[in-house]
C-alpha cells in the first residue's frame, strides 16, 4: 500500500472547508467522511485513500473548534496531516484522538500531490519515495506521544 | 518575574504557586459548558470508555443553541440525547427552548461566569468570557469528555500579547471595529496560541457587552483566549448574577509578554471584514467598490446582545431596509428578546420591514435560519466570514458592527453607518 500526497498550497484551511457546518448533525465518521474538504476540494474525496497524507501551510485547521473536522479527515482514510503550523484547536483535537498532525515548515512547497509519503514517527522523519527525498520534522512532545500510544485522551486518563 | 493574570489563574487553578508559559499542567476546570453540536459526540465516547460518571455536576452548563429550535430530524435526536442526559444525571444548569440562547451569550447573562475562574467551552467562540477577568478557551469533544469525567484538562501554559488600547471610539466606531481592526493588523494567525489581553483607555470606556465583542473574536487571531481584567464595571455586571464567591486576578506590572501592541483607537472608522477571512479588513472610507447586498445579518455571540439591537435599532428607527436586501435579527439570548420587545426595538425591526428570529447561532455558521444562495452576498454582525460559512460555498460575508449592517440593509449595499448617526 502505498501513501499519497495531498498537497494544499495555502494558509489557514479552516475546518468549515473541511467540514461545512450543513453536515454536523451527524458525528458519525462514515457520514462526515463523504463530505470531508468540501469546500475547500470537491475532488479530495474521490482521489483519497487509506493511509494519505495531507500536506498544507500555515495554520491549518483553523476557526470552529469542531472536532468532526479531524473525524472527516480520518474517516476518509488520512492518516497524518503535515503543515507550516496548526490552529490550536484543531491541533488539540488531532492529538486527542491519536491523529498524527505534524509540523514541517515548508514541506507544501516541496512536494506535489500524488507524491509517494513515507513518517517515521520515531525519528522525526518524512519520506517522498518518488523524490527520494527526506524532510525532518519538529518531533512530537512526549506529553503528545503518550496520548498518542494509549489511544487518545480519554484512554490516557482513564488509564490514570 | 511577575505573573499575568492568565499565568495567576492557571498556576491556582494546578496548585502550583507559578507557572510558566510552555509549561504542561491538568487544571481544575471551573464551569465546563456544552452545547448541542460538540456535545453528542462526547457523550458517545464516555459510554464507550464506561466513563459515565460526572466529576462535578455543578460545573456543567448545557445550553443546546446551533441547531435551535430544531432543524431537522437529525439536530432533534441530537438535543433529545443531550436532554436525557441532563435528566438522568440531575444537571440543573440547562437552558431549554424558552429560555435558551446562543450560549456565550447565556454564560454571562445567568450568573456562570466570574473574575479568576476557568471555563472551557466546546465552542472555539469561548474566549468570549474572559471579557469579566476568567480564563476561558474553547476546546474539541474529546475536551470535553475529559473534562465531564475528570473535571481537569491538560493545558500549554500559553504566552500572552498585551494590548494597549488608547483613546475613545469616535461616534459610529465600535468595540467591533476595534477587534477587526486588530485581527486585520496582525493576522488571523497573530496570536496563535497565546492569551491576548487587553487593556487601556479604551477598555475602561467600553461596556462589559462591548468587551465581551473584543474577547469573543480572539480565536480570530488564533488566540487561545482573550481577557480583560475586571473593574468597577464587572462588579456591577456581576451584582445580582453571579452567585458564588470569585477573587479578583491581575496582572503584575512586571508581568511577562511576548509581544506589546500600543493602538491609539481615536482616529478608526468603521471597518468591514471582506470575504474569505477577518483579516480582510478594510477602513470604510477606502472601500471604493459599490457591494450591494441581498441579506444583513444581526445578531450572534459577537454582536447579539441587547446593546447591539439598540445600536441597530437607532439607526432603523423610521427607516425601511432596502426592498432588494433581507435582513434578519436574531437575538442572541430569551431575555434579550425580552428586553428588545419591552424598549420597543422588535417594532422598530419589523417597521423597517427586517424579520426577527427566535435565538439560535443559526445561520452564522451556515446551520440554518438564514442561509445564503449561490451567488449572494450578506453583511453580517458575525465572526468569520469563511468561505460556505454562511451557506453556499459560492456566497460571500462581509463582517461588520451592528451599526453597519442597519446601515448597509437600509441602503441595499455596504455603507458608512455614520451617514445615518448625524
């Protein structure tokens, strides 16, 4: 299986483009997953598979504090998101989950959708296989990584 | 090294006696306030974990609003759950249709909100309360879910941007203005992170309504939260509302920021967020185009409250909105509609030939209630103006004061709402 790049050359996706308000009566993630980056990309879901990336700019993720955004994104298959920077929020949520959001300036202009993604979460490394080229990441807090092997938050307190 | 208010109110809220910004602490969280979209999904997941049990009852505000009075079937099993929650669980603060309203207008308005507490909101617009000297942030369900089982949440001790503000508003600029004005300045991503407080002249002049406004919007710059140390004013706001005991915080004079804006406010104009983002702000003097409007949006967590229908209201009085241009009100809270009806602002509304909803966030997040066609545009009192953020991906917000929207309705295109002030 092999991992695709979704690259979004811009700043600020805010999570009502990635998933518009008219679909938050439902928080299943099968159903928020159909409509996931809508109003930013009505081609994503058609192109996404399991286990893609989605590379974007500055301040990914901003505005409503949604958390169905991250739930559309992982339900639609996306296993990390890459950017310059996270709104605070929406980094806050992708945590709590167990989503991998990873901060690597620059790494939008680097690489073009369709480009074969590789993470080594452990040592803080990005891969393109089809540029051969490895891009080095701000590592994950430990506070974060914990969160993240047991599952999420709630899994991570509960085990408190 | 001293403190800031937020670094006081966290390092009491872990125990400690300091904290630093960067520093990780699980805070004691003294009001957790749900609502009915990011609710439902924590709820699931504390049924799922077998968390079922609520560390303090007491601490929870439920105030069912974006999808209120109920829009579909879907949005109606959603409040049902939430209903039965409360009801199995004895939670008594719950703000059912009839007295209901968008909750960061509720919050305050009914006594859940003091100086020195923290609240979180899963609702990113819950920087609003900081506006009375709490922390207060919004946070995502799982958040949320934490918080009901454990009554903690983790934090990033965040840094804090000091905001001077000086002088005093000229007539027709308000606390909106100002808070476009700022994001416009330093970006939607100006503050990302860090607590921005705010002070000065200015502050000391505004209503707590009017720096609720300036709170509310921090999460527009990114901010994790807004605040306002409280004075006389807060004191008096709280009198009657606030029932528990609360203490006062304020910064040291030798506090710590990461960054000090000084703005003198006395030269602003109007200012009118332009599509897709707040910082899109221009002066309305320089807005040289003619955008002329089929919808004017008034109401919301930003600018809902009874001081925002007032300003309207004056503005509309003897005069009809554009036959081309719709305008809606949507007052934020029950008592606000109350209030509105008793001074004589909903005759004044529906004279000038605007409708009047039952409060709901509604169509200021694109819910229902107002929704926008392909192709058009509105002028609203809101906080984003987001691409799809008020309906069709194809529509366009323009943000601005209540002021500008009665304006702009009356003339059926932007306009300076001082055209109609002298």
């Amino acid at each position: 299986m092999c991992a695709k790049a979704h690259v979004y050359r811009r700043d600020h996706i805010n999570t009502d483009e990635i998933i518009p308000a008219r679909y938050l009566n439902d928080d299943t993630e099968a159903a928020l997953a159909k409509h996931a980056m809508e109003d930013l990309d009505v081609n994503f879901i058609k192109t996404v598979a399991q286990g893609d990336f989605v590379i974007a700019g500055e301040d990914f993720g901003c505005g409503s504090s949604r958390e169905h955004a991250v739930w559309a994104l992982r339900g639609a298959g996306v296993k990390v998101v890459v950017a310059d920077s996270f709104a605070r929020i929406f980094y806050r949520n992708c945590l709590n989950n167990g989503f991998l959001a990873i901060e690597c300036k620059g790494l939008s202009q680097k690489v073009d959708s369709g480009d074969e993604m590789e993470i080594d979460v452990t040592n803080s490394v990005l891969t393109n296989k089809t540029k051969g080229k490895e891009y080095r990441f701000i590592p994950l807090p430990q506070f974060a990584l914990d969160i993240i092997e047991a599952g999420g938050l709630l899994d991570y307190v509960g085990k408190k | 090294m001293g403190s800031t208010i937020t670094e006081k109110i966290l390092a009491k809220h872990c125990n400690q006696d300091t904290v630093s910004p960067g520093q990780l602490i699980n805070a004691d969280i003294d009001v957790i306030m749900c609502h009915d979209v990011t609710t439902t999904p924590a709820l699931t997941m504390l049924e799922e974990k077998g968390l079922t049990e609520i560390a303090r009852p007491d601490s929870i505000v439920v105030i069912p609003d974006h999808f209120v009075p109920n829009k579909d079937i879907k949005s109606a099993d959603m409040v049902a759950r939430i209903r039965r929650w409360v009801k199995a669980n004895q939670i008594q603060k719950f703000y059912d249709l009839g007295r209901h309203g968008v909750c960061h207008g509720i919050l305050p308005e009914q006594g859940h909100v003091a100086p020195g507490l923290t609240i979180i909101g899963a609702d990113s617009h819950t920087c609003t309360h900081g506006a009375l000297g709490a922390f207060s942030t919004g946070i995502g369900s799982t958040d949320l879910a934490a918080a009901i089982a454990t009554g903690k949440l983790w934090f990033k001790v965040p840094e804090s941007i000091l905001f001077n503000l000086k002088g005093k508003l000229p007539e027709g600029v308000y606390s909106k203005d100002v808070i476009l004005e700022i994001i416009t300045r330093i970006g939607v991503d100006g503050a990302l992170y860090k607590a921005m407080e705010f002070r000065g002249e200015l502050i000391d002049s505004l209503s707590i309504e009017a720096r609720m406004t300036i709170c509310n919007m921090a999460i527009e710059a990114g901010g994790k939260s807004g605040i306002i140390e409280a004075d006389d004013k807060t004191l008096a706001y709280l009198n009657g509302r606030y029932k528990g005991e609360f203490e006062v915080v304020t910064s040291d004079p030798d506090a710590e920021y990461s960054k000090t804006y000084d703005i003198d406010v006395s030269a602003l104009e109007p200012v009118v967020s332009f599509p897709h983002l707040p910082s899109n702000g221009k002066k309305i003097s320089e807005i040289r185009e003619d955008v002329k409007l089929d919808q004017a949006y008034l109401g919301s967590c930003t600018n809902g409250r009874i001081e925002d229908l007032r300003i309207a209201a004056e503005i509309l009085k003897g005069r009809k909105c554009h036959p081309e241009t719709r305008m809606i009100v949507v007052p934020a809270t029950t008592d606000i509609w109350k209030q509105a009806s008793k001074e004589g602002l909903i005759d004044i509304f529906m004279e000038a030939g605007a409708t009047v909803t039952a409060a709901t966030c509604g169509a200021c997040l694109g819910g229902h209630n107002g929704i926008l066609a392909a192709g058009e545009k509105c002028i609203s009192s809101t906080n984003r103006n987001f691409v799809g953020r008020m309906g069709s991906p194809k529509s366009e917000v323009y943000l601005g004061s209540p002021a500008t929207v009665a304006a702009s309705a009356i003339a059926g295109q932007i306009t300076d709402p001082r055209k109609y002030l002298q």
